[in-house]
C-alpha cells in the first residue's frame, strides 16, 4: 500500500534540470523557494480583502494555515498554494453593502457564506473521490466557466469606478494607478513583470504620497498609524453569521473554485508529466475544507493560485515542500500588526485604480478561457449561453425568491448551468428526432 505522503528524494543543490513534486532542494534552497512563492501570492492575497473590507494580516496568515491543510489532506502530491480568491469579491459586496472603504461593517454575514460555500466545495471533492471528475467536465464546460468568470468581473465594474467618480482628483489619481499598472506590465521583466499589480501599486502609493503629503494637493497619508502598530501581534478575528440570504449570493461561488482548481490541477500535470488526477478530489476537499477554515476566523475564501503556478513554471522547481516553507513564511507575516497597518495607509484612489485593472483582468480571464479551450461562439448553444450570462450578470439581474434575492451573479451563474444543460438536450433530441 502506497504511503501518504511521498518519500522525497534530495536533488543535488546544483541541479539545473525539473525538480518533481516528490524531489527535495537543499534546505536554504527550498526556504529560499518558498519566499519568493509566498511573494509571488502578495499582491493578490492582499488586494482581494482590501477590495472587500477584510483585514489584509488576517487573510494572509490564513492562506498560509490553509495552504498547509492542502498540504496534509493531499498528501503532499500537489504542488499548488492557497491565496485569496478574487472570485468572491462581487458576491460578498453583494450580500454585505460594502461601500469600498475600510472595515466591512456586516463582515461576519459574508463569513458565513463563504463558510457554506467551502462546505459545498468539500462536499463536490468528497463526490470526485468517490465517481470521478467526468461529471464535472460534463456540467461546466469551458464555455459555461469561461462565461461565468467573464460576468463577476463585468458585474463588480461599477463599484470600482463609482467609487472615485465623485471627486476629480480621486479620478485622476486611480488612472494613474492604472497607467502605473500598464508600464508595470509591459517595462518590467521575470519576477517584476509577475507582481505586476503590486509592483504598480506601490509606484502609485509613492506618487500619490509626493502629490498629497510632499505638495499638498490632496488627503495626505497618515503615516503615524505604522509607528504606532506593533511589530508582532495577533491580528483581528471575526466571527461568522449565517444567514440564508448571504448563503444564497456566496454558495455558488464554488461553482468558480472548481473550475479553477481543476484547471490549474491540469496544468501542472502537464508541466510535470505527472498524472494528478487521482488527487483532484483530495484538492477539491482541501481547499474547501481551507476556505471553511479560513471564514471561520475571518479571513477570505481561498483558491489555488494561477501567480504559483507561473513561478513553478519559470523555475521548473514543483516539489511540494516549498509551499510548506511559503506557507510558514506568510504566517508570520500575518503576525506582524505594522505589516497590517503599512497596508491601510494604502489610499482609496489608489485601492480603486487597482480594482478596475483587475475586475477587468477577470472579466478577460473569462474569455482566455473560451480561447484556450477553442470554445466555438458560432454554435448556437454557446453564442446564446454566453449571451444570456453576460447580460444578467452585467445588468445585476436580481431574481427574488421568496424572501431571499438572488443577484446578478447567482442569477447568472445558475442561469449559465441551467441554460446550457436545457439547450444541449434540447438539440439531441431534435437531432435524434431527425
């Protein structure tokens, strides 16, 4: 009987050649692998509980915990860590009312959806481990994700750009973080080019810092709250409320993991011409069981991360211990309460700037999808699947229930399954009845 865990084999520390899932570097090499992972996850493990009023050191600490509790239940075969998902962004604005600024007042109704949604995450691993993954590839095709993916980020545009439409210099300063961003993309090369949204965060945080405190144009920064944070500390839990309303909107954004997880699974297969599939129930179950974990104490959704993935590419380095030392490593930065407060001097045009690149980047990734899977727009069944989508989620369709309100994004994710399940069926049988 095959062990849980692999034995790994140490590499030579010179090795220039692909370290596999169950090879080992020298210690300070994996350490040092391990860092530059957890830099990797930054940017986007910090901006997405920004963008929803959660506290940044908290999600950071969890998606460390939670990338260690991936790391046990599948046994160390998968290389992959566990940061925020951006894909709960929308629905948690939409159950919570956030305004885009600070603390999120109704933080623990959000919590509480995310909560239920990794239960049903958990409860669709437990089911791939028992029958496989062919009734999933059969229920969400690329051109049903591909759709969904493209509406949370056509659905959160409007919140990213009325935030600093009320004011000319907000609106200024958010397309400078844009135009930031853009050169980050395209001046930049390796590891720089990858933190491309971090990178050109920081360069907006500093012109926005030269313009306001340096020549007084706007609100400045309040520098004094990292002097007066300490450097170790614990960081700010939250307790959950379930309520059947934020379920309802939350829930089925496990629709979204695991399509996501199951393509990043793949592909890591095919870069390490390894067969994970055996192990993609065990990773569908880890990370819902880690997103349970993680809103339980506050923190984010969390999803395995396509920036890892990238890294492991470049580096060709995929044994699974380094995610243990970048797991550890984002622990105890989420210990550090100045690491927290540096992050909340982040100012709003700036946060806001941000948000529109990447609402936008996840409205693309939508229809990367459809490219990378050669998704034909000219069959009937997907122009309409994809038509209907986009608009409901575009438009914010609400659909009530009884006394529970399904939003743009539930209304069109459902909408997307149903639609396509119907119209499918629908053809084989007028193609049988001919």
């Amino acid at each position: 009987m095959a062990s849980w865990f692999p034995r790994w084999r140490r590499v030579a520390p010179d090795s220039q050649g692909v370290v596999a899932p169950d090879e080992a570097l020298a210690p300070l090499q994996t350490l040092a692998m391990g860092v530059q992972h957890a830099v990797a996850m930054f940017g986007s493990t910090v901006l997405a509980p920004l963008l929803m009023g959660f506290d940044p050191n908290l999600a950071i600490l969890m998606s460390g915990v939670g990338t260690l509790l991936f790391f046990l239940i599948v046994g160390g075969r998968v290389p992959s860590y566990l940061g925020s998902s951006f894909a709960f962004i929308g629905v948690v604005i939409a159950a919570t009312g956030y305004g885009g600024s600070g603390t999120n007042p109704s933080i623990g109704l959000a919590l509480g959806g995310i909560i239920m949604c990794g239960a049903i995450y958990a409860a669709i691993g437990v089911v791939v481990m028992a029958a496989g993954t062919r009734w999933i590839e059969s229920l969400l095709p690329p051109v049903v994700t591909g759709a969904i993916v493209m509406t949370i980020g056509l659905n959160l545009a409007p919140v990213a750009v009325s935030s600093v439409s009320g004011a000319n210099f907000d609106a200024i300063m958010a397309l400078v973080t844009i135009l930031c961003i853009g050169l980050a993309a395209v001046l930049t090369r390796g590891m720089l080019q990858r933190l491309l949204i971090l990178v050109g965060l920081i360069a907006a945080y500093l012109i926005y810092a030269l313009v306001t405190n340096g020549l007084g144009w706007g609100k400045p920064i309040d520098f004094s709250i990292i002097a007066a944070a300490p450097w170790f500390g614990m960081p700010s839990f939250s307790a959950p409320t379930f309520t059947a309303h934020a379920a309802v909107l939350i829930a089925p954004v496990a629709v979204i993991l695991v399509a996501e997880n199951l393509g990043h699974i793949k592909a890591v297969g095919a870069m390490t011409g390894r067969d994970l599939d055996p192990y993609i129930g065990r990773a569908f179950l880890g990370d819902g069981l880690a997103t349970m974990l993680s809103g339980s104490a506050g923190g984010t959704g969390v999803t395995t991360y396509a920036e890892n993935i990238g890294v492991m590419a470049v580096t060709k380095v995929y044994s699974t211990l380094i995610f243990v030392a970048a797991a550890g490593f984002a622990i105890l930065l989420g210990f550090s309460p100045r690491f927290g407060a540096l992050i909340q001097t982040i100012p709003g045009p700036v946060l806001a700037g941000a948000s529109i690149v990447v609402f936008g980047l996840i409205a693309v990734a939508g229809a990367r999808i459809w490219i990378q899977n050669q998704v034909d727009l000219s069959d009937n069944v997907n122009l309409i699947v994809v038509a209907v989508t986009l608009v409901l989620g575009a438009g914010n369709f609400s659909l009530s229930l009884g006394q529970f309100t399904l939003d743009g994004i539930g209304t069109a994710t459902f909408g997307a399954i149903l639609l396509h399940a119907l119209l499918r069926r629908g053809r084989r049988a007028a193609l049988e009845r001919e």
